[in-house]
C-alpha cells in the first residue's frame, strides 16, 4: 500500500484523468447537497451553542438571506421595464431550477403549484440525517425570496421532504387570494 509520500508524475495525472472519466459523478455530491450539509452543519453547532437563541437567528439569517436575493431579483426585472409579477419571477429567478430539481408544476384554482420529487438540498440533509436542520432553510427561504421580490405575492409550502413529506409542494397563490 502506497503511503501517500511517493512522489506525484505526469503518469498518475494521466491516470488520473483517465480513472475521472471512467468514473464520472458515480462518487460525487451535488454542489446543493454539498450546501445543504454546510448549512446543517452550521445550524447544528448554532443551536447546539445557543438553543432557541440560535435556532431563531439561524431562521432570520435565511430569511434575510432570502429577502436580499428577492431584492435582486426585482431590481433586475425592474432594470428591464417589466412588472414584478409571478411571470417575471420565475423567467429571472437566480435558481436554475432545470438541472438541480426534479418536479412538474400544474395550474389549479388559478395558484401555481410546484410539486418537487426530487431535491438535492433534500437528499444532502437526509444523507447526513440533519433534516431537523435543513428544515429551518426550507422553511422559510421561497417565501422570503418571493417577500423580497414583491411582498403582494403569496406563498404556501404545504409539504416539505425535510420535514419527513414524500414531497415538496409550493403553491404560489393567484393574486388576491388570501392564504388558507
């Protein structure tokens, strides 16, 4: 067994390109994933420390987080002359939601439903067993975002996989209803 003191060549660079390719993103963590367990990780040693104190600021830091990144958002739309409406939201958000989430999104009663069945930030907080923690960002992140976006805009999050649901479901609500 080699003990990691030999000396690194231009024949191991060239297996290990070669190896990389043969094993592709086979033992690789999805960069939301990786986010995902640093956030929990973070959370954990907060609450840990400073108890409901913690959990508290851990919870304002995501919506204050998520309020700024909204802001953004409307800044840009704005910048372009459109309206902050639920259309524009979705055509500049700063989440390239394609390549990271698996879900499908239905129109019913005029609200906008997003049904995620598969998520990364989910699956980073499961395979550390840290849901408890990852829940507090899911628990208030799109909601903040939206809020920073335009504060008329409603968001409900019925079902939320860190929180042990089968499924993700935010229901963007037609504008003037009122959350039920």
């Amino acid at each position: 067994m080699e003990t990691g003191e030999e000396k690194f060549t231009l024949n191991d660079l060239l297996e290990v390109a070669k190896k990389m390719e043969e094993v592709g993103n086979r033992y690789k963590t999805h960069l939301f994933s990786l986010f995902a367990q640093m956030f929990c990780t973070l959370a954990e040693e907060v609450i840990s420390r400073f108890g409901d104190e913690g959990r508290d600021a851990v919870a304002e830091a995501v919506k204050r987080f998520g309020e700024e990144r909204g802001r953004r958002i409307a800044e840009l739309v704005k910048s372009l002359g459109k309206p902050l409406d639920l259309k524009n939201f979705f055509i500049y958000s700063d989440f390239d939601s394609r390549g990271n989430l698996t879900y499908s999104v239905n129109i019913v009663d005029g609200d906008v439903e997003i049904t995620v069945t598969e998520c990364p930030f989910a699956k980073g907080c499961r395979d550390w067993g840290k849901e408890e923690y990852g829940s507090i960002y899911c628990e208030h992140i799109d909601k903040a975002v939206l809020r920073g976006y335009n504060p008329s805009l409603v968001l409900e999050v019925p079902e939320n996989m860190t929180k042990g649901d089968k499924r993700c479901l935010l229901r963007y609500l037609a504008p003037g209803k009122q959350p039920g």
